[in-house]
C-alpha cells in the first residue's frame, strides 16, 4: 500500500502557482520522496524527487518539511496542460530494489 | 528526446487467447519494469527486469504472466492464457544506472489490453 496521503483533487487557475500536498508521516530515514504525474491515462511522467532538501528542476519545485514528514510539490506557473493525477510516492534509495508503489494521487484540474 | 515506446497501442484478444506486448526501453537504460492500471483504479507494480532475469515482482505476476527481452532492444511481457480480468492498461518503463544506483523510471504511453 502507498504511504503517502493526498488529497484527492484540487483545482488552480491559470498562471497561478500549484501547490500540492503530500503527507509522509512513516517515512525511513532512507526514503525519497518521488511526483509523477499522469495525463489522462498517459504513462506516468517523472517530475523530481528528494531525500531532504528542496529541490528545483524545469517543471517544478519540491519542498520537503525539516522533520520529512510532509512535502509540496509547486508548479509555479500552472497552466492546462498541467492538469493530471500526481502522484506523491516515497521509496528506498535508488539502489533499494523496490518498484513504484502508486497510491490514487490527486486530481489537479487548471482552471483557465 | 529519448522515450520508451509501446506496440500496439490497443490490443484486443479472446479470453484464453496467449498475448504478447512488446516495449522498446531507452537505448542506454538497464532497469526495465512492466506496470498495469485497470480502469478507474490505481498504476499497480508488476515486474521488474535487469541483467537479462527478474529481479522483483507482485502477487498480480503469477505463472501467467511472463517477461523476455528476446533481443538488444525489445523488452516484452507474454500472458499465456488471458482472462477477463486482465484488461487493462500496461505501462512499460525503464530506469538507467548511474553510479550505481537506480534512476528514476521513464514510462511508456502504454498498450490498453481488452480481453473479450
């Protein structure tokens, strides 16, 4: 089962900033914290991951709580083609052989 | 820029039909996986691939279910005997190493099953 709790949809508008939550309570102490995100029933699409700092790429950025309990993925720009089911997932390290566990994410609907 | 992809993209056989699905991993990429997502319900885990054995599965993996990478390129998953149940979208994707660790798992668009 996932360990992460989403809500389970949210809506932005437009050129607003997205910020989806994610709660990791149970999280090791060698656990990252990995978004995907899926377009309609696309394959799912990697977005960032992180094990205790912020992290900033193209698509977005992730903030992770001191106590890695908790985090938030920030689009900062939203727009519609951003609207997806994205995914919060926590995993051993990268070389921990352990697969994605998928919970039922949250719904981001952009609203132009 | 590289991606992982899947024929055909809509499959329909007969219940009790063999299936195979084929995927084609990102050239450099050594970790391979297959995942499924039955309609309305979660991306589930199936199987994962490296260095030409599996190297982790789930329950849903069951002696049906069947994985080969027959060549240098082509990653495939064979169901024997398919059943209603089994109709669903499967997702391939693969993972490359880099210093020694597991990257991150790009997916394919995936090839929806419909089993009649």
């Amino acid at each position: 089962d996932a360990k992460t709790t989403q809500p389970p949809s949210m809506d932005c508008a437009e050129g607003r900033a997205a910020n989806l939550p994610c709660n990791h309570s149970t999280i090791s102490g060698n656990e990252y914290v990995y978004w995907y995100r899926q377009i309609h029933s696309q394959g799912p699409q990697y977005i960032i991951h992180g094990l205790k700092n912020n992290e900033t790429n193209e698509m977005a950025s992730l903030i992770i709580t001191e106590d890695r309990k908790s985090s938030t993925l920030i689009l900062p720009h939203a727009t519609l083609r951003d609207t997806a089911v994205y995914y919060c997932i926590v995993r051993v390290t990268p070389s921990g052989n352990t697969p994605l566990v998928f919970g039922k994410g949250t719904r981001l609907s952009v609203i132009a | 820029e590289p991606e992982v992809t899947q024929t055909p993209s809509h499959q329909v056989t007969q219940m009790g039909q063999e299936v195979i699905l084929r995927c084609v991993p990102i050239s450099n990429h050594l970790y391979f996986y297959w995942y499924r997502q039955i309609l309305g319900q979660k991306v589930e885990f199936l199987v994962s691939f490296y260095n030409n054995e599996i190297s982790e599965k789930s329950e849903i993996f069951d002696d049906q279910f069947s994985v080969e990478r027959p060549d240098g390129s082509n990653f495939t998953l064979k169901i024997r005997s398919t059943k209603l149940e089994d109709s669903a979208m499967y997702f391939c994707a693969s993972s490359e190493i880099k210093l020694g660790t597991r990257t991150e798992a790009f997916f394919g668009q995936g090839t929806r099953l419909t089993v009649v």
